[in-house]
C-alpha cells in the first residue's frame, strides 16, 4: 500500500446498516435457524406442550359462545353461529400473536442485538412465521368442523382464505416493524400495542355481524366505511366467506349477505392500501430507531 494514495471503499459496506427486509431473503439461513429456535423453544418445559395451541382458541371460544351466543341471542340470528365465530377468533388469534410477537421482538432476542450484527428485521419476520405455524392447528381444527357440517372447498373459498391470511400478515408486518422499532426506545409502547390488541376483537366482526354496526351508526356513513376499510375487518370478512358462507345457503334476494360487507372492493382495495403504507412506514421508522438498539438494550 502506497502512504497517501486514497482507499478505494466502493467494495465495502457500511457496518450495521442492511437493506431492510429485503436482507431477510438474503439471509434464510439465520433466518430459518430464529423459527426453527421460536418453534421449538414455544412450549420447553411444558407438561401439555403443543396442546396449549388448541386450549386457547377453544377457550375463547367457549366464553365468546356463552356470551354472544346464548346470553345476547346472536345465534339466533346467524346461521351455524359456531363456524362463524370461530372463523372470525382464528383470524384475529393470527393477527394478535404475529403482532405481538414481532413488536417484542428484538427486546427479546436483546442478548444477540447487543453482541453481533446481523439484519435486525429477521426477528419480526421470524416472529410473524412463528405465529403462522402456531396458527396451523386452529386453522385444522376449522376445516375439520366445516366439513362435518358439509362444507366442501372451492377455489372461490381457497382464494379467500389465502388472500385473508396475506392481508393479516402484511397487516401485522407493518405495525410490527413499527411498534418493534418504538419498543425498544419507549418500552411503555408494549401498553399501546396490548390496547390495539385487545380492541381487535371487538372493532372487527368476530363477535357479531357488519349489519349490527351499519344500523348503529344510522346516517353517519362515514362511521361504517371506516370500520369497514380496517383490514382486520376485511381478513375476518374473507375469512368468513372462506369458510362460513360455504355452510350456509344464500340469502333470499334483497336481502343483506351476512357473510360479505357492501362494496367489497373498495374496503379491499383501501386496506390493501394502508397495509403496504404501514409497511413502508414501519420500516422507515424500524431503521431509524435501529442505530440505537444496541446503546437503549
């Protein structure tokens, strides 16, 4: 090397700073060794292991029943109510576990943050994953009950399905990364994110039907095509014409379809929208707060 000649640094990356989730496909090989590591850490030390997978959900289940279904009557207005309202708790399980896991994240994997550098979105994502395989048996269990009460699969409904799981993936992708990114340096934000969580349920039609919400809100309009534009909304919508409207017959004409919210389209199209914009903007906020994982872990 020749004292005072200029190093060439166009071969040399800049240290601790990727490429965004982009580096997550770069790097499948760390990034299947964190969900392998998720998955089979989940339940260590458990005496039920794997079955608390199917306990939650059931629970659930079972008190949403007893309360909206037998309390309130809602049964008697929906057609096999069951399906419906499992249809709708196993889509928001997804979002609330995917969510939840990606914004605690890098809090919790602090031990390899601090001590090496590698793409810090592999850990949301691999939350995210992680939440899809537990999400599994839940979805095994609906499809088995479906085809008992003799539902039979359709393209239609296949679609459906994976166009629902896409959006609650991409849904909580984007809030993850940002939530991840705020929980690191504000860790009261884990308060913010158990809020959202818990309103999940109830801003979305699990529990009841889209027409008990339209009649509420009368002439304010507006009201409805906000609840209606949540993607949450949307998913469990597409969830329910995945697997619920295939179990019930149509409606008499002019009548409302329980199972489809009007305009489909448009609420489709506005929530496909917002997830790709909290996509983009959980990233941008995720690397900026990323310089100080390290000095705030």
């Amino acid at each position: 090397m020749t004292f005072g000649k200029p190093i060439n640094l166009r071969d040399f990356d800049t240290p601790a700073r990727g490429r965004g989730i982009l580096d997550v496909f770069r790097r499948r090989y760390l990034f299947r060794l964190l969900v392998r590591q998720g998955t089979a850490t989940r339940y260590r030390n458990s005496v039920l292991g794997w079955v608390w997978s199917y306990v939650k959900p059931a629970s659930q289940f079972l008190i949403y029943y007893f309360v909206m279904g037998v309390v309130l009557q809602l049964n008697r207005g929906i057609e096999n109510f069951p399906i419906y309202l499992f249809a709708g708790v196993v889509a928001v399980n997804l979002f609330n576990e995917a969510f939840g896991n990606a914004t605690t994240s890098i809090v919790d994997n602090r031990a390899l943050v601090k001590k090496i550098y590698l793409p810090r979105e592999l850990f949301p994502v691999a939350a995210i994953v992680i939440a899809l395989v537990h999400f599994l048996p839940q979805l095994a269990i609906l499809l088995l009950v479906c085809i008992l009460v003799g539902w039979a699969p359709t393209l239609l409904g296949l679609g459906a399905a994976l166009l629902g799981i896409s959006m609650i993936v991409a849904f909580a992708l984007g809030l993850g990364l940002l939530f991840a990114g705020l929980n690191v340096r504000y860790r009261d934000a884990q308060n913010f994110v158990e809020l959202i969580r818990m309103f999940s349920v109830w801003t979305s039609p699990v529990l009841y039907p889209w027409i008990l919400v339209r009649d509420a809100v009368g002439s304010h309009q507006w009201l409805f095509d906000v609840y209606s534009w949540n993607p949450l909304t949307v998913a469990v919508e597409l969830f329910h014409q995945a697997f619920w409207a295939g179990t019930v017959p149509a409606p008499d004409a002019g009548m409302p379809d329980p199972s489809i919210l009007p305009n489909f389209g448009t609420s489709l199209l506005v929530a496909t929208v917002i997830c790709v914009g909290l996509i983009f903007l959980g990233q941008a906020t995720f690397r900026h707060f990323e310089r100080t994982f390290a000095q705030d872990l």
